[in-house]
C-alpha cells in the first residue's frame, strides 16, 4: 500500500530494447523531501530509471506510480519532474535569465511574475546579478547552477540530477556537494541524483540504491550499505574491504582461512559456501600470539591518518588493514577482529532475495539461547 509519505513507486519494473533488458523488475519507493542517490557502474541502468520517472521512455512491464496514482502513460510535461542532465543542456543562445525563464515562457507566465521568480531562483543557486550573462561566459560550476535554477524554478515536486558534478574539479565538486545538499533540504523537495562515485553517495545521501546490471543489490542509508553490504558487488563498490571465500559450520560460526571464527549470522544450510567479509579497519593488530589470524606483512604504504598494511594468511588470502600502529615488511603479525565484525554474504545474493530468504527463516524455530542477531550477515534493521 503506498502512504502518503511515498511520491514516485516502481513495482516490478522492466525495461527492455529489442530483447536487451536494461532494467530487470525494479520496485522500490521514494519518499517525499529526502535526497536519494542510484550509485551504481556505467550502464547499470541509472539514467534509464530517471527516464522512466521523468516520462521520456515508458517501462516494458511493471508500474511507476506518483502520489499514489499510475503515470506508466503521463507525459513528460504533464509530470511534476524536472531534470538537471549531466550536460546542463542550457540553451548557448540565450543569456542566463532567458534559460532559466524558458519554462515560464512555455506556460505562458506573466513577464513581471517571470522576472520575479527567476530572480528567486537566482538567489537560491547564488547567482544573483548574473542575469545578463551569456553562457559562454559562465564557469562549469556557475552553469550547473544555471541548469538547476532552470529546473527549480518549476517548482517540480521532484528534481532529478543526472551527474550533474561529474564535470567539475574536485575541490569544486565538493563545494558543489554541500551546495545541493544545503539547497535540498531549504526548498524541501526531493532529490533523486545519480553518480557513479560512492564518496559523493556516501557523503549525500539520506538513502542510497545500489545498481548493478538493471537490477537493484541493496537499499539504504548510507551506512547500512557500508556497515552491511548485502553482497560482494556492493562490499567492493562501497568502501575498501577484505573478500575471503569460506562457509557456515551452522548458525553463529563460520570457517575461513582454515579456522572457525563465532560470528553474528545464521540463516544459512549446514555447511554452505559463503563469501567473508571484514573491512579494514575493523582488523587490529597484534602479537602472533594473540591474534586470531597470522599474516606475514607483504607491503606498507603511509596514507597519513592510518597506515595501509597487506600480507597473506596461511591458506593464501589477501588481508587489507587500516591501522595507526606500523608493521615490518616480512614480518609475521597477529590479527583481531570481533564476532560483529565478520559479515557473511551468500553469493550474489540481493536485497530482494535476502528479504525472502529472512522471512522463510523467521517461520523456522528461533533459538532462544542466543541474544538478538542479524540473519543472514545483512542489515541491523
Ligand atoms: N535507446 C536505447 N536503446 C538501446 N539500449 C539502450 C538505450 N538507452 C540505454 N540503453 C542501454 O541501457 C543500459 C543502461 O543505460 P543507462 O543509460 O541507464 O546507464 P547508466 O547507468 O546511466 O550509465 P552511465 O553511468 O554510463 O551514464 C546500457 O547498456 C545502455 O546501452
Ligand atoms: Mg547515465
């Protein structure tokens, strides 16, 4: 059932041209007035999804619903949408004030209340007194602010941004970040922006939906998805981590680098295969003696707060770990790490297919004995 806190619903949406499936029976829910971030590699599907909800392409199965009501056959310009493209796509004809009030001039809006509001607009991007500019003569960042005053200044009840810092230098970039998320949260309306950088998601986000090949892996704040990546695409696109292979004994341990380690999962057959999961910086080091695994340090890189440390266990996997303390080259160190700090995925398994596996779980006896964990090696929610 959708609430009236949802605005834009995808249920089992699918999108194909020819017989290349692009998108792959997507559902998922976006609330009103939060920022919302698809992360995910080239050609994952992103823009397609912004697409779909902008009206410019139409799905091949499913629905897309806006306040509640089906919009699968809406125009685009009967849709309270508007869109930043990654380009900017401004009109170089036109000065500023005349790019930003091209909308108003469709609507057939009166000149001074035209003036008026992309005045307002003006101020909002901080470009107030650059009405007269030509484009030509703007900045890459002045111009993305032009794009986003263009699109504001509709009053859409849902901007979407296509990349729109990918363009810019990193310093500018940043700014940029805090801008929009300064900008979202004054004008209330909701975001949904694209990138294929996870510092940007991270950073911005009030939930991030991780793509890969048309199919949502995971959604979630953003840590969630650092803290509990569902899976090994996900757990290598966000954030650095360690990936060993290993198996669930039964519920509670698992087995990897030839040793049994208590962990915080369960839900898992007897023995099954599954990837291990330990990020850096959950690794400490120690004497040989204390540590629950060996490795022999192989490099050492200074990275200024921390330092980088890689070696080898026994049975050959590659270990990363983010400590202050320093390592020798050569040398063999302990490794500790808490039960919390082992996530355990099952193979390529997404969101979706975790929900249904927890809930075929939950009819199954709990055991009592043992305090409250996460099924599965997945969200704490
Ligand atoms: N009109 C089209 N006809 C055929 N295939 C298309 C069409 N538009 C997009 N695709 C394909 O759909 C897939 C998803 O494209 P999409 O533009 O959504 O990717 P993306 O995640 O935005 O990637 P990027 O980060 O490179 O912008 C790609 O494989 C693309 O080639
Ligand atoms: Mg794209």
């Amino acid at each position: 059932m959708t609430d009236n806190k949802t605005i834009i619903r995808f249920e089992n949406v699918t999108k194909k041209y020819d017989n290349d499936t692009v998108l792959n029976g997507v559902s998922f829910e976006i609330e009103r007035g939060k920022f919302y971030t698809l992360l995910g590699p080239s050609g994952c599907g992103k823009t397609t999804i912004l697409r779909l909800i902008a009206g410019f392409i139409e799905p091949s199965e499913g629905t897309i619903s806006f306040n509640g009501k089906i919009i699968n056959d809406v125009p685009a310009d009967k849709r309270q949408v508007n869109t930043v493209f990654q380009d900017y796509a401004l009109f170089p004809h036109l000065n500023v004030f005349e790019n930003i009030a091209f909308g108003l001039r469709i609507k057939k809006m009166k000149n001074a209340a035209i003036a008026e509001k992309v005045m307002e607009a003006l101020r909002f991007v901080n470009l107030n007194g650059y009405e007269n500019r030509e484009i030509s003569e703007m900045s890459g960042g002045q111009r993305q602010r032009v794009a986003i005053a263009r699109a504001i200044v509709n009053e859409p009840e849902i901007l979407l941004l296509d990349e729109p810092l990918s363009a810019l230098d990193l310093k500018l970039r940043t700014e940029m970040q805090y801008e929009l998320r300064e900008l979202q949260r004054r004008l209330g309306i909701t975001f949904i922006f694209v990138t294929h950088d996870q510092e940007e998601a991270l950073a911005m986000s009030d939930e991030i939906f991780v793509l890969n090949q048309g199919e949502i892996q995971q959604s979630g704040t953003p840590t969630d998805i650092y803290d509990e990546p569902i899976n090994r695409f996900v757990a290598d696109f966000i954030g650095e981590s360690n990936i060993v292979p290993g198996r669930m004994i039964q519920d509670f341990q698992a087995e990897f680098a030839g040793k049994r380690f208590e962990c915080v999962d369960q839900g898992f057959s007897p023995n099954e295969p599954v990837e291990i999961m330990i990020r850096p910086e959950d690794l400490e080091i120690t004497s040989t003696e204390l540590g629950d695994l060996l490795i022999k340090v192989d490099s050492q890189l200074f990275r200024g707060v921390h330092y980088e440390i890689s070696g080898y266990d026994e049975a050959g996997n590659e270990w990363l770990v983010h400590s202050t303390k320093k390592a020798i080259v050569g040398e063999s160190i302990g490794l500790r790490f808490d039960p919390e700090a082992i996530h355990v995925m099952r193979f390529g398994e997404t969101e979706e297919e975790f929900d249904r596996r927890l809930e075929a779980y939950a009819g199954h006896e709990p055991d009592s004995s043992v305090p409250t964990p996460t099924v599965g090696g997945a969200r704490n929610d």
